[in-house]
C-alpha cells in the first residue's frame, strides 16, 4: 500500500467544516488539493461537530448568562475547556494526516470568534491581561440537561468576575471593635452560646461595618480588608484616618457610587466608624499600602499614668526619647516573630493633667508599639518611658491620630 492509498483509507471517514479546513490550510488554494473533503450538507465537521458554524448560539447562550447573572462588566476574557474525546482524538489525527504543525486548535478558534461576536455585538473589549470577567466556554461529551440549542446541547457557559479595589480612609470613634473579623475564643469560630452563633468574638468589625454595605451594592461573594497596618480593639483611629484597600471578591456589579457608598457606611455604624476619601485602585495598591517605607509614619495621642509623681526633669528625659530596641511585646508574641527592632521616635510632646498622669502626642515610625514605649515590657523595650524616669508607667488610654503612608 503507498502512503496516498494509506492517507486515503485514514480520511475516507473524515470531512471537515470550512472553518476547521482553513485552520488547516491558510492558503484557499490548499483548501481545494485537500485530501480530507468538506463536509456536505448531511454531514457533520470530524472535529468540531458543527459547533463552529453554531457560534451565534454559543453567542446566544452566553448573553443568556449575562442577563440571568446580571453581571456587568466592560473587559473580558474567553477561556474554553473542552471534555470531549472525540473532538481532541480526531483534531489530533486529522492533524497528523494534514501534516498540520501549527498550534491554532479548535479552541484558540472558538476564543477568537467568540472574543469577536462579543465586541462587535456587546460592544465590550477583549484584555488578556487584566479582564474584569472570564467567560468559560466548556464543552463536554454528553449535553446539558437546560441547554436550548440541540445544535450545542454538550456547550455551557461558567462566568467569573474578578474582584474589584476600593481605596479609603477609616476613623474608629469608639473603643472596643476590631478591625477585621475575630473568630470567637471560645468555640473558634463555629459558633457556640457565647458568640450567640456568630462565630465572631465582636459582634462589629471595621472590615465588617463596611463590607455589609459593599457587599448588596455589588452583588459580591466577601470582602478582603488589606489595612495600612492595625490598631489594637481598645484603641481609636482618630484623625484623617488609617488608609485600607477593600477588596470584593466575584462582584456582578463593579460600577458602584462611592459616594452613596461612604453615606451608608457612615450613617448605618451608629457613629462607631467614619470612611472617606474612597476611589478605585488597582490590585498592585493593597501591598504598596501595607509596606511601611521611610516616609511613612504615625501620631499617637497617649495618657501614661505613673506609679510615683513625675518632675519637670523627667518630662524633659520623655521629651528627648529619640531611639528605642523594642523586643516583641509579650501580648503579640504568639503571633509576631520575637525579634528586636530598633525604631525612631521623631517627636514627643508631653502635656501634664495632674502629678501622676501625663498626656503624650508622639511621632515615630511605623511598626513601633506605643503601650510597650511606655510601660518598658518588663524591661523588653529599652529605653522606655517608664525606664528613663525611674518610676513605672502604664498606657491607660491611646488614640492614633495620624497614619501617613506616601500616596
Ligand atoms: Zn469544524
Ligand atoms: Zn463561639
């Protein structure tokens, strides 16, 4: 048997669709030498089945999905997955008998045509690198029961949307509520009588105040809080505010009003948290807004409350306090690497209230632990407050009035 009555014998089976021919040959005129026929009229593609001259109603099915998602969106990407063993055996053998070396597949075609119908008729932009939306185009061997298209009966659509970033200010007027969610000690978070089965140990977070408005406005699935580092429960944010990125994870709406978004937070939190200065970001904003660089830094306000009566001579020491080695506090040791770290304190301004009480405005660098600054942590935070007058102090309230990240 020569290699042309072989060839024969392999594609006497075969006919292709004029789609998956001029994959095939780019040269119309190779079209006609071809020695795996077209299909006619009775006959269906050995690839592709037909699915690639039934396009519009892949079109169709995907619209389908857009409207019963509701999902909104302006750039996409078309991702296909195809579970079918017929179209790749035959894709792969009617390649080797052509002698096609190309990697132009069946499903590089369905997201190029498809990307196409897509714009021309929705009007929207095909972006490989950042879509907002990935449309799934999966093809499998046996059909979809709901499917209303026989033609593509084996064809569904899966959408995903990546999330969005919203950048803003917070201020914490009150004592007592965590930034982000905090699984209840007792029953860690599975949710006992404790927590009332919640889960939560407060029943208020920042991240959460916020998120359950975001949340309806975008139709999304949760919210991720990315905060320009944190204040302890009891400690309020006062001031500008703390800088946070919120990231909403699969939202079918990303077009939301920022304003009417800061309105309800601000008026559903009882006056426990404040938001502003809210605009969308990139994702690259939620690390850049954590690294603490050199010129970031914070203003604390303080009340330290000595043991014995403090002089005019140790409020001067306080105030000349400029470089501390604070070893990890003993209250965060279970969760922060025990390291020492040497940290500035650009400026501290002391205010007396009685003998024994004094009022402290302090500018340092990030990252430096202010109850410890005062306390001395056993000795863990040298110098300290407490260590430079000889007499033992505690934080017995802090507030933050300034976290200054560069923009
Ligand atoms: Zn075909
Ligand atoms: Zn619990």
């Amino acid at each position: 048997m020569t290699e042309k009555e072989y060839n024969t014998r392999q594609t006497q089976n075969y006919a292709l669709c004029p789609k998956c021919l001029s994959r095939i040959y780019r040269n119309p005129k190779d079209r006609d030498n071809s020695i795996i026929p077209l299909i006619n009229n009775t006959q269906k593609c050995s690839i592709c089945n037909n699915l690639l001259l039934n396009e519009d109603k892949i079109f169709k099915l995907i619209l389908k999905k857009i409207k019963m998602l509701k999902i909104e969106f302006d750039t996409f990407l078309i991702a296909t997955q195809i579970n079918n063993q017929t179209i790749t055996k035959n894709q792969k053998e009617i390649y080797k008998i052509t002698n096609y070396h190309g990697n132009n597949d069946i499903k590089h075609q369905i997201r190029r045509d498809i990307s196409r119908l897509i714009e021309e008729k929705l009007g929207k932009t095909y972006d490989y690198k950042n879509p907002e939306v990935v449309i799934m185009v999966k093809i499998r061997k046996k059909p979809y029961k709901h499917n209303p298209y026989p033609e593509i009966s084996n064809v569904n659509i899966f959408i995903d949307s990546n999330p969005i970033f919203i950048e803003g200010k917070y201020r914490k007027l009150v004592r007592g509520i965590p930034q982000t969610k905090w699984p209840c000690t007792q029953c860690k978070g599975k949710g006992c009588e404790a927590c009332d089965y919640t889960g939560q140990q407060y029943k208020d977070t920042v991240e959460d105040l916020i998120s359950r408005e975001i949340l309806p406005m975008t139709n999304g699935n949760t919210t991720k809080f990315h905060g320009s580092g944190r204040e302890d429960i009891d400690v309020r944010m006062l001031g500008e505010g703390r800088p946070f990125v919120i990231e909403v994870k699969h939202p079918f709406k990303r077009k939301i009003d920022l304003k009417f978004l800061r309105v309800l937070v601000n008026s559903h939190s009882d006056g426990k948290i404040e938001i502003n200065d809210l605009k969308y970001v990139t994702k690259e904003r939620k690390a850049s807004i954590k690294n603490s660089s050199v010129e970031s830094y914070k203003i604390y306000s303080a009340i330290a409350e000595f043991e014995n009566g403090v002089t005019s001579k140790d409020i001067y020491n306080i105030e000349k306090l400029k470089t501390i080695d604070q070893r990890t506090p003993i209250r965060v040791e279970h969760r922060r690497a025990d390291l020492i770290r040497t940290r500035e304190i650009k400026n501290i301004e002391v205010e007396r209230i009685n003998s024994k009480k004094l009022h402290l405005i302090i500018k340092c660098q990030g990252g430096l632990y202010i109850k410890e600054l005062i306390s001395g942590d056993n000795n863990r935070t040298k110098p300290s407050v407490s260590s430079i007058t000889n007499n033992q102090a505690e934080c017995t309230q802090l507030d933050v009035l300034k976290v200054h990240i560069p923009e």
